[in-house]
C-alpha cells in the first residue's frame, strides 16, 4: 500500500504543481488507500467554480471533474440537453459537458490514462489549461442563456459564431 500511495501522492503533486502555475488554489489533498484527489474552487463572474482531480494508483487514471453553481432551472431537462449535445458538438474537444440526471448539476469531465507513462508535465499541462478555459467559455456561455430571455438556442448559436471566429485567429494547441 505505501509504494500505491506514494505513486498516487507524485502524481497528485504533480497536478498541484499544473494547478499553482496557472494561479488556481490547491485545497484538501487526500491520499489513501492508493487513490487521492486534489481540489479547486474559484469564481467566474457569479458563478462559483470547482475543480475535482481524482487519481488511482490501481487504474492509472485521472479523472478530472469542474462543477459550477450555475442554475438552470427555468429551462426543461430536454432543452438543456439540446444545448449541451451542442456544446460537446461545437466547443469540447477534451471532455465532455453532461447533465447529472439526479440533482440536474451541469459539470465537465474528462480523464487522463497514464498506465502506459509516466506523468508528462510538458504534455498535461497545456490539455489541463484547454480543460479548464473550455470549462470557463462553457460556463459562462450556459450563463448567458440562462439570464436571456430570448431563444437560448439563439444565444448559443450567436456565442459559438463569435467563439470559431476566435479560435481561427488562435493556435488551438497552445493556451
């Protein structure tokens, strides 16, 4: 069990290491039994922002969850799923939005498999930085719609036209 913590422990420090560099607080690390998890909170405007980074030594995978406090309760279940399929269609290239079923919390999720190497900052950092930048236009685009009262499918079709315009003008590999 100590060599699975103390791999699970490296791992975790080197994602709180990403985590410092781009100015997120690193709060409540846990390791134990071989599987730790470090977290972040922030805000984005109003809406309050936490990202969950869970690894296991057994799997060798990261699994990388950002929860918001946004609330889209005047929309139906269905609208909203609309609006997120076309999200994942137009924005997600690392991960996925989704609709917890039970609480209908809207989060992102990806993982990182690292069974087969070794952990590579120089290549986690920059997927890391994507994540958590498509995680903040997501968020604070599924803001817009839900202080709109216009069409929320309008909304978002004007917010991924201004958003390609920007990503044609900018390397996508690089943030």
């Amino acid at each position: 069990m100590c060599d699975q913590n103390k791999e699970c422990e490296n791992i975790l420090k080197s994602f709180k290491s990403c985590l410092n560099e781009m100015n997120l607080p690193v709060l409540d690390p846990t390791v134990n039994n071989g599987s730790g998890t470090i977290t972040t909170q922030f805000n984005i405007l109003d809406v309050s922002v936490v990202i969950r980074i869970a690894y296991s030594s057994y799997s060798k995978k990261t699994e990388i969850k950002i929860n918001s406090s946004l609330s889209m309760d005047d929309f139906d279940s269905f609208i909203i799923i609309q609006i997120l399929n076309a999200i994942n269609g137009e924005l997600m290239d690392i991960g996925h939005i989704c609709l917890d079923p039970y609480c209908e919390d809207i989060f992102l999720q990806t993982s990182i498999d690292l069974s087969k190497q070794s952990f590579d900052r120089p290549r986690i950092l920059p997927l890391l930085k994507r994540f958590v930048h498509q995680g903040f236009r997501c968020f604070l685009m599924l803001r817009k719609i839900a202080q709109m009262d216009q069409c929320p499918f309008e909304v978002l079709a004007d917010y991924l036209e201004h958003y390609k315009d920007c990503d044609k003008k900018q390397d996508k590999t690089i943030y």
